[in-house]
C-alpha cells in the first residue's frame, strides 16, 4: 500500500528541486496542493485529416510514412535543421527540427507512425514544427492507436515559463502513479445520490482523462467536493462564533438611542427600521454579532451603525469605525457628529484617530479613547497600533470591507472581549457570492431609499465615434457650475506622462482593454492642464485629488469642496466610497471602460444626493461590441447596484469579482463557479448543514475534515475567523 497521501511533502515524491519550483511558482506544497491544481481546458489532438485537407494553424493528428529525412546547416545562425518528409499517400508534409540531429536514428525511411502538431506554412510549404509523434512497426496497430491518440483529451494547465504544462503533466503523472487510496468528502449516500465517482477517481479523471466523459464526472465531482468542504468551513466558522459569549447590550428606556430616535428629523425607511431591529436583537443575544449590511450608495448605511453605536454606548461600551481613507474618516466624524446634535455628541464624544494627527492631537485622542470617554471612535489603520487600547469595546464596524485585510480587522476586534461584529458595504453582493464568501456572516440588504433624492440619469458618451461630444461634457460641466452646483471629474490614473508609483493610485482598478488601438489616455495632471486652458473654466475653482498627496492635504480638499469653495474637483477613484456632498450634481468619469461596474456604479453615487438632480457621463473610445463598452452601458441602463451587482458576475466572471471582496489566493474558488453552480452551492450549504447537525465535530466525516484541513490551511483558518 503507497504511503503517498494528499498531506504527503512533494519534496518526498518529486524531489527537492522541483518541489522549490512549484512552491516557488504556484504555492504548492503538498500532493494535495498540486492534484488541486486542475487542468485549465483540455486540448484534442484533432481528427484524423489527409494530408492533403490539412488547414493550416490547426491542431491536427495524421497517420503517415516518412519518405525521406536529411539534415543541413543553417546560414543565418549556428545550428542545423533536421527536415523530415512524410506522406500518407495522398500528400506530403515536412517535418522539422531544429538542433535535433539525433531523430535522424529513428525517422528512417519506411517508419510509419502517428504525428500530431499545429500546421504551419513556410515558403508555400505546409510544415509541422517539433511535433509530437509516435512510430509503429504494426501498421494496423497504428491507425488504431492513432484513433485513440486523436480522441485523448490533452490536459493544458495554468502554468508559468518555468513551469509549462507539459511538464506540470509530466508531475502530475508521476505523483498519480504512487498516489495511495484518498478518503472522500462527500458522504457515500450523496455520492451515489448524485451519481458521482469516488475521490481517487476523480482525481485520476480529470488529471489523466480517457474520453470527454472522464472530464465532465471528474469536474462534477470534485465541484461538489469544491463547494461541500467551503460551505461546511464557513458553516462550522459561524458555530465556532456562536460558541463565544458575548456581554448583552440593551437599550435603555429614555437611553441615547431613544433620545437619538425622537430628535430625527425625518422617518427612517421600511428596510432601515427592518435592519435595525435585526441589529437591536443581535446586540442582547448570547453570542457576538458578525453581520454584513449591504445597501445602495444613500442608503442609510451609516444611520442604522450609528443607531447601533447608542445601543452599545448605553452600558459604557465603545465602538470603533474604521474606514479605508483618512478623507472617509473624516467625514464619518462630521457625519456622526452632526447627525447626533449638540446634546448628544458632547455626551459621546465622538472621537477620530489616524496616522496623519499631530502628536498632540493624536494623544488626546488616544488618551479619550483608553479611558472610555469617547464612545465612539472613529478612525483608519491608526486604530490598529499597539498604542491604542479601549477600556472597553463592545462594537467593531468595519465600513468598506472589502478595502481592508483579515489581519487588520482581526487586529481591531482582539482589542475588545468578544464584540460584537456590524460589516457595512456599498458594493452589492450577488445572492451566491453573499454565500460563498461570507457564508459564515448573517447578511442583511437595505434596499429602499431614503425620500426628497432628485435621483440621477447616466449617460455613456462615446467619444471615439462623435469627437464633438468631448468639447460638450466640459461646456455642460462649466453650465453647472453657472448653475451654483458642483463638478467631479475622474480619471483612470494620476499622470499618463508618469511611471511607476506616480503614475496611479491604489485604488484605481483599470483593465486593459484588449482589441482596441491605442487611444488618449487621461490622467488627473493632464486634465487639470486641459481646464486651465480653456476660457470657460477660467474663472472657475478647480482642484485636484489623489492618493498620492499627504493625508492632511486630501483632507483638506475634500473639506473645501464639501463646503462649497471648490467648484470642480478632478480626482482619482480616491472619491469612490463615502464623499457626501450634496450640492454635487455631475461626475464626469474619463476612459469609463477602465473601470469595472462595481466601481462605476459607487463613483456615480457621489452625486445625486441631495435635492440637486445628478448626471453622470461615461465618456469612452470603446468600440460598441466589446467587454469594456458593455460595462459601461450596463451601468447607464439601471441603477440598481443590485443588478448590476449580477451584471458584472457575467461580464467579468467570479474570479475578478470575488477577488474585490476576499482575500487570499488559496481560498479563491477552483471548479465552482458562483453565476452557474448556484444550485449547487445552495444544495452543498443544505447538505453542510444536515452533516453539521448530526456531527458537529466531523468525527464521524474524517474525509470531509481532512479535506477541509487541506482547504484551509493556518492562514485561511485565520482569514475565516476575522471574516
């Protein structure tokens, strides 16, 4: 019996060196890591074709006899080239090779053998370049095995220069020929159930296929080994906080939080008040919260964190908002600060904490928030410094999650005893996504909108078939301003002119558009310079905003044009989450393909918000028919973020979309794939669920806890936990 098992070193099955280099290439460490690491598509070796019919640049595998073979020396460089002439008695094809004298031993003359390349052309000759081939002395064996050769299914893996799929092939095969017997995760009823192949099996399968059919119950099974092991994980990560003890926090009769409610000067929302109940509840329960509120740019968001803030403050408990950027924080606070009114906010004293304080400053802070007299502290990664400690914190909100890594929110939540957990995203989360990813996090949507919003209209403006329209989105942008409203402008980059650092921000997320010529690109330096230059906006305030100036100077700015002394402010994606500006009434976003729905769909949400109309323009060189204009068309039809939400699952794929909102390449999703297997994720959460109720520590599964330990290794354990 092998003592080859999926937790097996590949330093012990493949050697040490090439054990570096997977490590080094992919992050494989184990058997496991690399028969985890399947074939991207499959390739066929092609029918057999006549010679003669052979389309050139095609895949194909023939039967033929080689008639000649000769090897000469090349002119332009040193070396020799080994042509070989085949036939299959209806035509002729060469063969070649370079630098490869030696064949010239075994491509005799009267050999017949199966030969399979990709048909090239040189000098009106039709050619095979180092193809790869297989000699027979049984002529009948030949043609049969060439059928077979044809139908083999090549696995083509995701690979590097290093490492290219044909030797991962290579690797592969030799860890499957030691492979000993590997335990199944999937419980024997569902396995037969769903008519399913057993583990080794599929592995074999989809490593080493036989037919088509080999893939298609390879890849069925191991999807739902894919999505039974993540949705149990996340299932037994929820279990694991509901096993914790959480201190209640009741509201109080005639407390902050009814105080706050009766001086409101408007009536929350059905989904507000449906929200917030649920948050109220989870604040008394037995165990911490760990909830995720999704909702719409305007939503409300930050009205239903601070409704629970008051609750937590009424028995002494402070809570902490961090937010992604100091220009955010700073709005959080004179949000919150404004929101709870000159009676409230000296009792609570909310209170912000960042990197670019002066010491002074910061250590005022700091002391108010160790002594637990501010009750609310808001502040970015300045929260997390060993300095800064709590007397006694009872609610962490992390505004904009995805902005931040497991460890820096794991970080802020260590500094309390057991808190509870609200998790607040503006970036709608698909039903599947919301149960693959944040399985283990209770979701809750705030989808109804607050009264008295003028709303938006979205136009795209496509600037590469009618030029004239870039000279009318800035004569439209300088009307505005007549108007008394304010202009935002965004560009994909800081400097096209620059490279490197210089050249873009952080946060910017600009795919490259593939298939397209080259065309203007647009950064917040050359659109500063265009303005400047026209007479239009001569007498206008224009500023400017990106990632790269000082903490204290982005602030700054963004405070001036809050206030209304700034008319346009050109920026980066820096404005993207949370700039509250209600006079705000156009965004302009240059080279709006750059940018992915999700994005688009938060930038256009900084205007619109008060009782000004908003308009957005897309302005774009994409051709109509491509990815990047269905972006951004996508996002000028609706706006609900909800269904766009869905939109750029299909446009961009799970991959791209998952990769906003999670961390950590091991934990990316392999075989599944959350738009099409969503029936099957749901399927896999019920069957996780029926497990975990009769078993909850697995030890009647020891398959699908291995799988799991596997899966998961420390880190993602730890990812899982700070979720």
């Amino acid at each position: 019996m092998s003592s080859v098992h999926l937790e097996t070193r590949l330093e012990g099955v493949v050697g040490g060196k090439t054990a570096t280099a997977l490590e080094r290439a992919f992050g494989m460490r184990t058997v496991g890591d690399l028969l985890a690491h399947y074939p991207r598509r499959y390739a066929h070796r092609g029918e057999l074709t006549p010679i003669r019919d052979l389309p050139v640049g095609e895949s194909v595998t023939i039967v033929a006899e080689v008639v000649s073979a000769g090897e000469r020396r090349m002119q332009a460089r040193r070396g020799s080239i080994l042509e070989v002439v085949i036939s299959d008695g209806r035509g002729h094809l060469t063969l070649t090779f370079f630098n490869q004298s030696g064949r010239l031993k075994e491509l005799r003359v009267g050999r017949r053998g199966i030969f399979a390349g990709k048909v090239g052309e040189y000098r009106h000759t039709k050619q095979l370049a180092h193809p790869d081939y297989e000699l027979f002395d049984d002529e009948e064996a030949a043609r049969r095995s060439a059928q077979e050769y044809a139908n083999l299914p090549i696995p083509i893996y995701p690979a590097t220069s290093t490492i290219p799929s044909w030797k991962l092939g290579k690797i592969v095969a030799t860890v499957l020929d030691v492979l000993g017997a590997v335990e199944d995760p999937v419980p024997d009823a569902l396995r037969l159930r769903k008519g399913l192949v057993p583990a080794r099996d599929a592995l074999e399968k989809i490593h080493r296929p036989a037919s088509d059919a080999d893939v298609h119950i390879a890849h069925e099974t191991l999807r739902m080994h894919e999505a039974l092991v993540l949705q149990t994980a996340l299932l037994q990560q929820r279990a694991a906080v509901r096993a914790l003890s959480a201190r209640p926090r009741p509201a109080q009769s005639a407390g902050y939080l009814e105080r706050f409610d009766a001086t409101l000067p408007f009536a929350r929302t059905p989904d507000q008040h449906e929200v917030g109940d649920r948050i109220a509840a989870d604040l008394v329960g037995e165990w911490p919260m760990n909830r995720l509120v999704q909702g719409e740019v305007g939503s409300g968001k930050t009205l239903v964190a601070l409704r629970a803030m008051l609750q937590v403050a009424e028995s002494g408990g402070q809570s902490a908002l961090i937010a992604p950027t100091e220009v955010l924080a700073g709005q959080h606070l004179r949000s919150i600060a404004r929101m709870l009114g000159p009676d409230l906010a000296p009792e609570l004293m909310p209170t912000l904490l960042t990197g670019q304080q002066g010491a002074a400053d910061r250590r005022r802070a700091a002391l108010r928030v160790a002594s637990g007299q501010a009750l609310i502290v808001i502040g970015t990664h300045a929260l997390l410094s060993d300095t800064t400690t709590f007397a006694d914190l009872g609610l962490v909100v992390v505004d904009e999650q995805h902005r931040f890594g497991v460890e820096q929110r794991e970080t802020l939540r260590a500094k309390g005893s057991s808190p509870h957990a609200l998790v607040l995203t503006a970036t709608p989360i698909p039903r599947t996504v919301a149960m693959t990813v944040f399985g283990d996090l209770d979701v809750s949507t705030i989808r109804t909108m607050p009264v008295g919003r003028a709303g938006i209209e979205t136009f795209v403006a496509p600037v590469g078939e009618r030029p004239a329209w870039f000279e009318r989105v800035w004569q439209r942008g300088a009307e505005e301003v007549a108007k008394g409203h304010q202009v935002f402008v965004v560009c994909p980059a800081i400097d096209v002119e620059a490279t490197g650092k210089a050249a873009t921000d952080d946060t910017v997320e600009a795919p490259p558009v593939e298939g397209e010529a080259a065309r203007q690109r647009w950064g917040v330096v050359q659109v500063e310079r265009l303005l400047a230059a026209r007479p239009d906006f001569a007498g206008l305030r224009v500023a400017i905003l990106h990632g790269r100036m000082p903490g204290d100077e982005k602030d700054a700015t963004m405070r001036a044009f809050a206030e209304g002394q700034i008319d346009v402010l050109v920026a980066t994606t820096v404005i993207e989450v949370g700039v509250d500006v209600p006079n705000a009434s156009t965004m302009v976003i240059l080279e709006a393909d750059r940018f992915g729905v999700s994005q688009l769909h938060q930038l256009r949400g900084r205007v619109g918000r008060g009782e000004v109309p908003g308009l957005c323009l897309l302005l774009t060189e994409a051709q109509q028919g491509t990815p990047a204009r269905a972006r951004v068309e996508a996002v000028a039809r609706t706006l609900d973020g909800f269904e766009l939400a869905e939109v750029d699952l299909e446009l961009r794929g799970e991959g791209d979309v998952l990769g906003d909102i999670q961390s950590g390449a091991r934990s990316s999703l392999r075989l599944l794939r959350v738009v099409t297997d969503a029936p099957l994720i749901a399927e896999a959460r019920a069957e996780a669920e029926s497990i975990l109720a009769d078993d909850p520590d697995l030890s009647a599964h020891s398959g699908l806890a291995r799988a799991i330990d596997r899966r998961l290794d420390v880190e993602d354990r730890a990812a899982m936990a700070r979720n």
